[in-house]
C-alpha cells in the first residue's frame, strides 16, 4: 500500500493527510471496483429472480463472507447498517424494546469512549429508568480495574466500550473485561478505531455484539458493520421492522425474520458493502492486516521519538502512551503555550496538512483528564516519515509562534 494507490494524493499533490482517525482515504482498487459494479451488475436485492438482482444480491452477501472470515466468526451474524451512531442507537434501544435492560438496571460504559456509545445510553436511561455509570481510567491511560470492580455488580446488565480510544490511541484489553462478566451481561465493544491497524479476532474476544464503522476502513461512507451472536439476534425486537425485516404481516399483526435481516429493515447499502469486499479483497493484495499494523507501529515510534523531545522541553503534552505497542498512530496533544485549539488547526491547515481540534465527541474523557480539548494527528498506511517530519516542523513554526 502506498501513496500512488490513493487517487486523493495525485489529485492534491500538496496534501499531507493526517486525520485518519475520522475517516480514511480511498484506493483506486477500491472506486475502480465499486464504479464497475454500479455500472455494469447493481439492482436492489433480495426476491428479484432477474440476474442483475442476483449478482447485486452474491456481491451484498460476498462482502458479509468476507468480513465474517476477517473477524473469525460466521456470516450470518453479520449486520450492515448505516454509521457506528445509528449502530450502537440500534442495539441500544432493541435491548429496552425487548425488555432486557429494565428500570434500575446498570449500563457500564468507558469513560474514554466516543459520544456515540455514551448518549444513546444516556437519552434512553431517562425513558426507560436505567442507570449508566464509567469505567475510569488510570493515570497511564489504561483501564482502572479497581473502578471496573466496585462498579460491576449483578445489577449490571450490559457493559460497552470501546477497544481503541480516539483520543489516546491506547488499545485496551477488552478480552479481561469479558473474563470478569456474568453469563447474563450484555458486552459490546466497539472497534471503530481498530480493525484498520491490526488483526481482530472477535471470537478470542468473546464479545456479544462488535461495531465498527467502514468508512474509517477505506470503504466508503454510510455502511456500519455489526457482529451479533446468534442467540441475541433471536432474542432482540429490532427498532424499525419493515420490508425485508418481516416473515409475515396481516391486519393485526406481524411476524418478523429470526436472521439477521431482521435488524436491516428496507433497501441496504449495497455499494456501500461492495466498497467494503474491494478494501478486503486490496487489504489481502498487500499481504493482509499484519503488515499495515507493522507499517503503522514503525510510524508510530518515529513519531512518538518526536514528541518525546518536544515533551522533554515542556513545548508539548502528550495524552497517551510513549510505548508503540501498546496503541495505534492517533496523537491527541496541547500545546501549553497556546490556549485556543482552533489556531492551531488553522495553522496546520495553511501548511495543507489536515489534522482536527476539539473534543473529538469524547468530552467526558477529556473532562476526566482535565482537558478543555486536545488537537489529534491520526496516521494511516499511506502515511510516510515525511508526513510525519512536515508535521513537526509545522508544529515548531506553531510553537514558536512563527506561522
């Protein structure tokens, strides 16, 4: 994988990406792909006997096959969806529509966790009278056991969090928190912030339902991805049943599927899958996931070398680790000599080179470290060294105020 692969970089030469972290960039293999399948095999799918419904429908089903066999579990337990926002609202208000999260009831979710798996939790405890609480961190960014311990109690019934934080970049171990749970609590783990640096395997997790977003994947935008066990898919009411979703209606009643269609009411986002069986099918051109992660773990320390120096000299704050294999390539910092984040995007935004400021939708995580907000570089596969270098030396012109 390199640059010459993303048309994005021929078409902005002058383009340093580093905002990966919010979505990443597309390959030609990728659009090459998805364009030759709208133009020559795409119909809406499911019950159109016609071949272009049929080979839409092998493409939509191919690319599930395909992600089942990248997170080691089975294709029917495969959902497509919208985007992780609408994903995680889904299985949050199917677990209160089917009554197996009641009143006084306990969510546990990560303090360090993206809004996204915070406030769908929130705005529903208000309806449905649960309660949710945060699994602190400690001071090295890792989880506090101790917290977890207090807090997880038999009135616990779903815990979530995510396996990768958007802020620190740390990589928690979420296979120990599933070690801790009873049989009858609810664990999800979001991974929007992972399966694009490094080999996940769901069912070494354990986890009941996984999430990821595809866009952060080089797919295209709009399609969510979801793995749930069977045994949930069978007990969980969805939120929106219609089309496909249903086995049978009358004038009284209705009966909905047992598959998991039964969580992708209506017409889904076929190209939007189709995007994400072309970035499988480009990932396994270049060797698989291992050798992304490696790429990205080498980035990494040379730029944490970076910041390490600039720390030493108290120019910069680092919120994270120094140890490379403990994290992915997300940088969230500030600079202690300038008090408006935003100047600073702005700053790096003249040099072309894209990075984000603010509060990254993880405002608890950032009050709990006592940060009114951080600005984040994210790196990518495409990324290179002199990325990295422009990037510094950027940040020395901001530091010394010069730019």
């Amino acid at each position: 994988m390199k640059k010459s692969d993303f048309p994005i970089f021929k078409n902005n030469p002058w383009l340093i990406f580093l905002d990966n972290a919010a979505s990443t960039q597309k390959p030609q293999y990728v659009i090459d792909g998805v364009s030759d399948f709208v133009a020559s095999s795409y119909a809406n799918i499911h019950r159109g006997v016609y071949s272009l419904s049929e080979k839409s429908e092998e493409q939509y089903h191919a690319s599930k096959e395909k992600i089942a066999h990248f997170l080691n579990v089975h294709a029917n337990e495969i959902i497509y969806s919208y985007n992780a926002n609408y994903a995680i609202n889904l299985i949050a208000q199917s677990l209160c529509k089917s009554r197996l999260l009641k009143k006084w009831e306990v969510v546990l979710v990560g303090i360090r966790d993206h809004h996204a798996n915070i406030v769908p939790r929130q705005s529903l405890s208000k309806e449905y009278w649960f309660t949710v609480k945060f699994i602190n961190i400690q001071s090295d960014y890792t989880i506090d056991r101790q917290d977890f311990a207090k807090k997880y109690d038999k009135n616990v019934k779903v815990v979530a969090c995510s396996q990768v934080s958007n802020v620190t970049g740390v990589i928690y171990d979420v296979e120990n928190i599933k070690e801790k749970l009873h049989s009858d609590t609810f664990f999800l783990v979001d991974g929007s912030q992972a399966l694009q640096y490094f080999p996940v395997d769901v069912s070494k997790i354990g986890c009941d339902c996984y999430v990821f977003t595809a866009h952060k994947f080089m797919a295209y935008t709009g399609l969510w991805v979801a793995f749930l066990k069977k045994d949930w898919i069978r007990k969980l009411d969805p939120l929106i049943s219609w089309g496909g979703a249903i086995q049978d209606v009358d004038t009284w009643s209705y009966t909905p599927t047992t598959t998991v269609e039964k969580f992708e009411a209506g017409t889904p986002n076929i190209i939007g899958a189709v995007s994400l069986l072309k970035v499988l099918e480009y990932v396994e051109n270049i060797w698989w996931i291992s050798r992304i992660r490696a790429h990205e773990q080498e980035l990494t320390a040379y730029a944490l070398a970076k910041f390490h120096s600039l720390e030493k000299e108290k120019k910069v704050e680092l919120v994270g680790p120094y140890d490379a294999a403990k994290r992915i390539g997300v940088f969230s910092f500030i600079l202690p000599s300038v008090k408006n984040n935003i100047f600073v995007g702005e700053a790096f935004a003249k040099e072309n080179i894209c990075v984000r400021c603010g509060g990254h939708c993880a405002y608890p995580l950032h009050k709990f470290i006592k940060k009114a907000g951080t600005c984040r570089m994210s790196l990518y596969r495409y990324n290179d060294e002199a990325d990295i270098d422009a990037f510094f030396t950027t940040l020395e012109k901001i530091i010394n105020s010069t730019i």
